[in-house]
C-alpha cells in the first residue's frame, strides 16, 4: 500500500498512531479476505465482497490522509 514510503518512517507513524496502526492492521485483513473471496477460498455472497472491498478501500484512504498529513 504504501510501497514508496521508507519502511521506517512507515513504522514510526504506526507506533506513534494507534489509528493508523489499527486501520493498516484492518486494510490487511481485509485485502486477505477479499483475495481469498476471489480465489473461492472464503465462500461469500457477491454483497458482502463489495462491503468489504469498500472498507478496505475506505482504509486505504484513511491512511493516506493520516499519512499525507505528517510532517515530513
């Protein structure tokens, strides 16, 4: 997700943000979830996998903002 990001500076914002470590968390599993729904390892309905690709997308962007909003 945030592949042009220092490793560092990514984990330092988590550690110092519980938001942003609880939303990164939940973006993970989230993406887990819906490759797996994808794949037809995780047999749900074609309504759950759109909710869920909207939190993970709504994550996302929430940590971006957080992210975007650090001094750099």
């Amino acid at each position: 997700m945030f592949e042009g990001q220092p490793q560092t500076e990514l984990e330092a914002l988590m550690k110092a943000n519980a938001e942003c470590r609880q939303l990164y968390h939940r973006h993970k599993e989230l993406d887990k979830r819906v490759l797996d729904a994808e794949l037809g390892v995780l047999p749900i309905d074609d309504t759950t996998l759109g909710q869920m690709k909207r939190e993970k997308l709504a994550a996302k962007e929430r940590l971006i903002r957080i992210y975007d909003a650090k001094p750099h």
